[in-house]
C-alpha cells in the first residue's frame, strides 16, 4: 500500500508539503498539482476522516434543494458537481421538501463536517431565518431568498419572469388569464405573483381571484387545480404555470379534460429542462439561466471554504434576468 512518503518521493518534495496539500495548507496550485498527479501514479489516497478530524471540516460540500426530483434542482447538480469536483471536492445532496426535514438534514450535515452548504431554503420565520444565521458553516442560498438574512444569495429576476410572460399573453389578445403559483409565502412564489398582478393592472386586465392558484410546485396539485379551472362555469383562456413540474400537470390536465393546447387553452411557463423540447406542444417559457446562477453559487461557496477570513467577504446578491423562449402553445386572439 503506497504511503505519504511514497508521494513525496515521486513529487520531489517533503513529506510535510505533501502533507500540507491535503490539509489545505500554504502549497502553491503547481505544487499541489504535482503532488496530486503523484499520488495518482503511486495510488495514494489520503485519509478523508483524518483529514476531517485534523481540519475541522471534511472536503464534502452539501446541496440542500426544496425538491431534488425537480429537473430544476437535478441539472443544478450537474454544475455544481462539475465545479466542486475541479476543487478535488464531493457534493452530497439532501432534500428537504419542508422547514422541519430540512433544519434535520442542516444538522446533520454540520455533524458530517461538510466543508460547505448550497441552499434553496424553504422556510420564512424569523425563527429559521435566525436558525440559519446561526450555523458557522459557509453557506450560499439560491432560487429562495430570505429578507434580512446575511448570506450569499444567488437566483433569478422572478417577478420579471412572469411579466414578460404575462405580457405575452396579453399582447395576443388574452384578457382572461389564470396564474398558478408554487408554495404560499415562499420568495419566488410571491415574487412571480407579483409580476403576474403587475402587468395584469398595467393592461388594466380583470384579476379573477378564482383563476389565482397555488399547487406548492406539485404537479399533482397542478393537475387538481387546472382541472378545477376548467371545469368552472367561467373558464380562462390562458394560464401561467409558474414552473415546469406544474406545467406538465396543468399540460396533462387539459388533454385529460378533452381540451387542446393552444386552440382551446393557452399555456405558459417559467424554467426548463432538456426533455421538455419533447413536450407537444413546445411550450412558450421564461427561462432561467440555470448553468450561469449554479456556477456563480459555488463558485461563491468556495471561495468561502477557501478563504480565512469569512468575514471579509461581505454578503453577496447575484439576480440574472430571465428570458422568453416561444413555444407553439399560446394561441393569438386578436384575429
């Protein structure tokens, strides 16, 4: 079994700078490079416990999303594995759906050592946020932003994102259009209801309370609440499904009621996901720029593991706007 001294021999330096490259000491990035290609050849693996115990935190780095089973979260993954592992670091995942699961899995995440935390957090009461501020660990938010909360917060220009859709809407003659939201009082829940209630009064559109909706980013909600809209004795002409999960269940919905998309029910999304070019027909959508915001999350998150000195990084807010991306499944009216 090969040993540190074995390494050291190969790379032709010390056993204490060998040593001080695995435990993130002061190496120089060619060094270390040398020392890992090393290691390689010889077939060295360092103790990853030990190195735990020694420093306080392990090279794992945590992402906890509100549903990793949303393709959202899952390519969010993608990047941030891609970046983590580049770092000679390992992501685990921990998926919360809901307050108490996820002050669980932050708990147990700090008792694992993680070295850092990625998350879209689900909760809204002062109390988790001061929970939240309370962990020493280095941690960037994303998707869900909690007011007065001093962390790093990386996400998308959610109330833009459906105004620009509902705009759309509008602007092809749409005047009786439904909105269904994700969870109630979640961040980009109330942000994207926001956009939708700007650019209905902006159009001086009626806002029927009945066709303003929340199916908690389920699309099995989704499928309930759409069949309810359209089995109404008012029905709209349009709806605004502020996810792709809900979408699909709206989508499914509509065909399962004997209705088509776009001739007899407009339909329009935020987010996408490769597979959904499969979706008939291809939906209009508000696309986040998920490879840019995933990046930019860990990025910040490692060079908050990396660093010192936390506290001379200030807090951080990165919001990119999103873009429309038309589809085939809104329907012109204005003939």
């Amino acid at each position: 079994m090969a040993t540190i001294r074995d390494v050291a021999k190969r790379a032709g330096v010390s056993i204490s700078t060998v040593s001080a490259a695995f435990n993130e000491g002061r190496v120089s990035d060619e060094t270390k490079l040398r020392i890992a290609e090393a290691a390689r050849a010889v077939g060295y693996a360092p103790n990853a416990l030990a190195q735990s115990l020694k420093n306080g935190r392990s090279r794992l780095i945590a992402l906890v999303p509100g549903d990793i089973t949303n393709p959202f979260f899952s390519n969010w993954l993608i990047v941030v594995e891609k970046h983590a592992l580049a770092a000679n670091r390992a992501v685990i995942v921990s998926n919360s759906r809901g307050v108490a699961l996820e002050r669980t899995a932050l708990e147990l995440l700090a008792a694992q050592r993680v070295s850092g935390i990625l998350i879209n957090p689900q909760g809204i009461s002062d109390d988790y946020r001061n929970y939240l501020a309370s962990i020493t660990i280095p941690m960037v938010t994303f998707d869900q932003y909690i007011e007065g909360l001093s962390l790093d917060y990386v996400g998308t220009d959610n109330v833009l994102a459906s105004r620009i859709l509902t705009e759309y809407l509008l602007r092809l003659g749409h005047r009786r259009i439904a909105f269904i939201g994700g969870n109630p009082g979640l961040w980009t829940t109330e942000r994207r209801l926001e956009g939708f209630v700007s650019a209905m009064q902006r159009a001086d559109a009626p806002i029927e309370p009945d066709f303003v909706l929340f199916a908690n980013y389920d699309g099995g909600e989704a499928y309930t609440e759409t069949v309810r809209l359209l089995t109404g004795v008012e029905r709209p002409t349009a709806i605004l499904a502020s996810n792709n999960v809900m979408a699909l269940g709206a989508l499914q919905a509509i065909s399962d009621l004997g209705f088509r998309c776009p001739q007899d029910i407009s339909l329009t999304s935020i987010d996408d996901v490769p597979w959904m070019g499969l979706v008939k027909p291809r939906l209009t959508l508000a696309v986040q720029p998920l490879q840019e915001l995933a990046a930019i999350a860990i990025d910040w998150l490692l060079e908050r593991i990396e660093s010192r000195d936390q506290a001379s990084i200030p807090p951080r807010r990165m919001i990119l706007p999103p873009k429309i991306v038309l589809g085939e499944s809104c329907a012109d009216l204005r003939a």
